[in-house]
C-alpha cells in the first residue's frame, strides 16, 4: 500500500514521537490500525514541552500549564470531514511518577474502546486514506461533518483527551471509517519521516543531514 504523503498538521516546533521511521507498529501495536501512526509533541525554543520541575516528577500538573495546550491544529491533507468529537474533557498530565500509575491503567483504557484512546479527534477524508487527528483540546472541533477543508486549515486544537500523557496531537491514517476493523495506511511528510526525538519546524521546514529519511518506513 502506497503511503499518503501529508503536510504537518501544525505550525512552530513539535517533539517527534512513536515514529514509524523507527519501528512499525510504532505504538507496539497493531490495533485500531495504529500500525503506522505518529506523535507530535509542541515544545518551546528550548525543545521541551514544559519545564521540568520537583512537582511535575511528583504529582500529576493540569494540562493548561503547558505552553503548546490550545495551539492550532491543521488539516494536513485536502479532503472532506468524514467525523468528530470533542465532548472529552482535557484531563491532567503525567510526567515522572505519576506516569507510571496511569501507564499501569493502558489496559483498562484500551478494553473501553477507540474512544476512550483517540479522545476528542476529526477524521479527514482523503485521497489514498482517512486521515485521523486524535487528543484535541475539547469543543475545540472547528469544522463539521461533509464540509471541504484545505491544506493548512484549522480542525481543531491540541489538547490531552484520551490516552495521553501530555497534550500532543496523534496523526494515523486508516483505509475506513470503522477504525476497529481499518488497515493502517503509511504515511510520509514531504516525501520523508522524521525519527524519534527529532524536533521538527513545520515553519521553516528545517531538515538536518541527519534526519532525511526514505520515502517508505521500515517494516
């Protein structure tokens, strides 16, 4: 299956995670087609998403305080809103110790359904595949069903619903609507993919020698 090449569904810099450029499946798993899905974390100049404090590693710290909560999420494809959701709330973050409680709840959380992992989220409609936005900011969905987006138009916002640590968005793309019973789609930006922990500036399209990768992900 050919993969669907994409434009970055935000603008600034993002925190690159899960990449199927090092692993696929890239979430460990093939389920709900998330096969080739990928992560993107916002952070600041400094490539962090949030500082780093004693009561972050201790306790678990409300989604607002970090800086890339409610920034602008784009349709990374031209395609037609196929569905959305944004009625889950935006629940605390985990970092440090209380990360590893709320990974010990992976299993309960994954037994509740898609829902209850993709959190708010839109689905795209497009050419070679459904394009899927997850973990938006709620009653933050800004299109609705059957309308035209564009490259580079306002879904949504980045938000922490669903299984998620922190705010990020995750980006996957299916073959059908019913994502339980999808095939996962690969997928590429511009033609490449970045790796894990790889920051990438979707403004400047900055691209180290280090980070060009093949057109197709391993696997």
């Amino acid at each position: 299956m050919p993969p669907v090449d994409l434009r970055y569904p935000f603008e600034g810099r993002w925190l690159t995670q899960h990449s199927p450029a090092d692993r696929v499946p890239s979430h460990g798993t093939a389920e709900f087609a998330t096969s080739y899905a990928i992560d993107f974390v916002p952070v600041g100049a400094d490539g962090r998403s949030g500082a780093i404090t004693l009561a972050s590693l201790v306790r678990p710290e409300p989604a607002e305080r970090f800086p890339g909560f409610a920034r602008p999420i784009l349709s990374p494809v031209a395609g037609v809103v196929v569905a959305t959701h944004d009625a889950e709330p935006d629940h605390d973050a985990y970092r440090g110790v209380p990360s590893i409680g709320y990974a010990l709840g992976q299993r309960r959380r994954a037994s509740l359904g898609w829902l209850a992992l993709a959190g708010n989220h839109v689905m795209i409609r497009a050419e070679g595949g459904i394009v899927v936005l997850c973990h938006l900011q709620r009653a933050s969905v800004s299109v609705r069903i059957g309308q035209a987006v564009r490259p580079g138009e306002q879904v949504g916002r980045c938000g922490n619903s669903g299984n998620s640590t922190e705010p990020h968005v995750h980006l996957q793309v299916v073959d059908r609507l019913d994502v339980v019973h999808a095939r996962a789609v690969p997928i590429t930006f511009g033609g490449w993919l970045p790796r894990n922990g790889e920051v990438v500036d979707a403004d400047q399209s900055v691209r180290s020698s280090r980070s060009r990768r093949p057109t197709t992900p391993p696997g």
